[in-house]
C-alpha cells in the first residue's frame, strides 16, 4: 500500500512494495500524490515498472530501444519511426544518461543535424524524440524532465509549390514509355496520379476489388489521415485502369517503394526536369482538379484534405487563370 503524507509544505506518497525498491516522489496536491501512487502500483502490477531512482540512470539509448520494441509496432508507420530511432541511438546524444540529457545537448544534436539536412527533417526529429521522452515520462514514470520542450525548433521551411507543366509532363510520359528493361506500370501510374491526386502510397496499395470501373471510383481503406475514402474516377482514369493486365498479387500496380522511386528518377533524369518529386504530381493535380471544382468541399472529397488550410497548402492557382476570371 501507498503511504501518504504532508511534509514541509508537499505531499509525498511512498510507495512499498514486497520485492522492490520505495519508490518515493513530491507533489503539490495529495490528489496528484495519490493518482501517482496508483500509476506506480498498477505498473508493479503489470510488471512494466522500472525504479525512479534507477530511470535517472538510464541512457538515452535505452529509452529509445524499448520505445522502438513496445510502441513503434503499433502505429502505421512503424517502419519509417524506427529507422529514426536506430539514427539517433547512432549518435553522440544517446550515450547520454536522461539525467544528463539536457536542452543544450539537444540543441548541439540540432545544430550538427542542420548541416546535413532540412529544417522540416529536424523538426520531425525533435518531435519523435519528444514524444519518446513523454511517453516515458507518462508510461513508465520516468522522472526528469523533457528537454526538447526547451529547445527553439528551426523555422518550419514553407511547403514546396512545384508543379508539372504540360511540356514536362509530355517528356516525362515519353521516357516512361516501356521500352527494353523500363518498369511497364511506371506509366498509368504517373497518369492516374495526376488524374486523382492519390498520394504514391495509396497508389501503391490500392487493389483491384476496390476499383469499380463502372462506377468510377476506387476505394481506399485506409488513408494517411487513418480514415477510409473513395475517389472518384476521371474518364482517363477508368481508360488506363482498364487497359492494365492483372497482376498475381491482386494490387493494381505491383510495385515497391523503392522500385517506383528508382523508375521515376531515372525517367526525370533523361527528360531532363529539376527539382520534380512525384508528390508534386499530387500538387499539379489538385491545382488542375480545382480548376473543374470550384467548390472546395467538392475539391476536398477528391483529394482527400481534411482541412481547407492543408489543402491551400496544395493548391497553386496560376496568376493569370485567375486574372481572365476577374474579367
């Protein structure tokens, strides 16, 4: 049982356990003392408590390694989160103790990162690692504080606005062309992208009992906003999905990440256009679909935006389409 008490003006629970060390901390509320003390009971419980006097002696690296093995498998994007967290036990900062592990040394950890990589990458990585903290801090009532809470993030860099003209498209198409050893579904692929403005993984994932032609739409069950949606299908669209062999594997374009982003470099490189990511195929097209659907909740059910302000961030009208409007 927990024991609790007022002492110098705080209250502090105790917390005896047969088989493990007391676990003693200081609150300003007997509510906040008390509500610890259970947290604490039910972790010795469940078998997932480790000592507050030994949390401090755990390395950064440590903290890392049994988020990456306890919660990382359960989100979507578990295989991108780890690789982060197998970067950052790589480095200088994660030999550091969590007691010792303080804003300064995040912040130099930020300032070496900055000079190999984007503000939005170190931004994504302050935040993964900030969340790691907190959840300890929360699950496993890890007693320090979270550093990166004290630690100016590089401004957030603005989203990019680089959109396909139809010069670059007519070249790109012409080098996709399967010819020899080039990848076939490489193709219908970058059409149907810019006909539907699907992000490349729901392009990759999307199956072939999903897609109904006669009714033009295609099915996506799950999104990177963790809903399900159906898009709707151009005419040009449903031309190119009915042209395409089935693949054995029931997806429509039987593809690896890496594969599609090898095939779509390439044919970039011989078309000779800079700076092209296939996500700015999902720019182009949501500025080309805004011109048909003026409507922006109509615009919005295509894309898949759940917000107006993200989907303004994919919007790029022309200057002078807007001007011949204005009369």
């Amino acid at each position: 049982m927990a024991s609790i008490r007022q002492r110098s003006g705080v209250w502090q629970a105790r917390v005896r356990r047969k088989g493990f060390p007391d676990e003693v901390n200081s609150f300003a509320t007997k509510a906040e003392a008390q509500m610890w003390a259970r947290c604490i009971e039910s972790l010795i419980d469940k078998g997932t408590h480790f000592s507050l006097n030994q949390s401090k002696d755990w390395l950064l690296t440590d903290v890392l390694e049994r988020y990456m093995q306890e919660v990382t498998p359960s989100k979507r994007g578990a295989k991108r989160e780890a690789e982060g967290i197998r970067f950052m036990q790589r480095q200088k900062m994660a030999a550091y103790s969590m007691e010792r592990l303080t804003p300064s040394v995040i912040a130099n950890y930020r300032d070496e990162r900055l000079k190999s990589v984007s503000a939005g990458t170190i931004i994504r990585e302050l935040s993964i690692l900030s969340g790691i903290i907190t959840h300890a801090r929360k699950e496993w009532s890890l007693s320090v504080a979270n550093p990166c809470a004290l630690v100016r993030k590089p401004p957030t860099p603005q989203g990019r606005c680089r959109l396909l003209n139809t010069n670059e498209e007519s070249r790109l198409l012409a080098e996709l062309r399967p010819i020899g050893r080039r990848n076939r579904w490489m193709t219908p692929l970058v059409i149907l992208a810019l006909e539907t403005a699907m992000r490349r993984g729901e392009l990759l994932a999307l199956r072939w009992e999903n897609v109904h032609l006669q009714h033009q739409t295609a099915f996506l069950p799950m999104t990177k906003n963790g809903t399900g949606r159906t898009v709707p299908l151009s005419k040009k669209a449903v031309a190119v999905l009915a042209e395409l062999p089935r693949a054995s594997d029931a997806r429509v374009f039987p593809l690896t990440d890496m594969a599609m982003h090898a095939a779509f470099r390439k044919a970039c490189a011989r078309a000779h256009i800079v700076d092209l990511h296939f996500h700015d195929l999902r720019h182009t097209a949501t500025s080309r679909l805004a011109e048909k659907l003026p409507n922006v909740i109509e615009l919005a059910a295509v894309t898949g935006h759940q917000t107006i302000q993200m989907l303004k961030r994919y919007y790029h009208p022309k200057a002078e389409v807007l001007a011949q409007k204005l009369g």
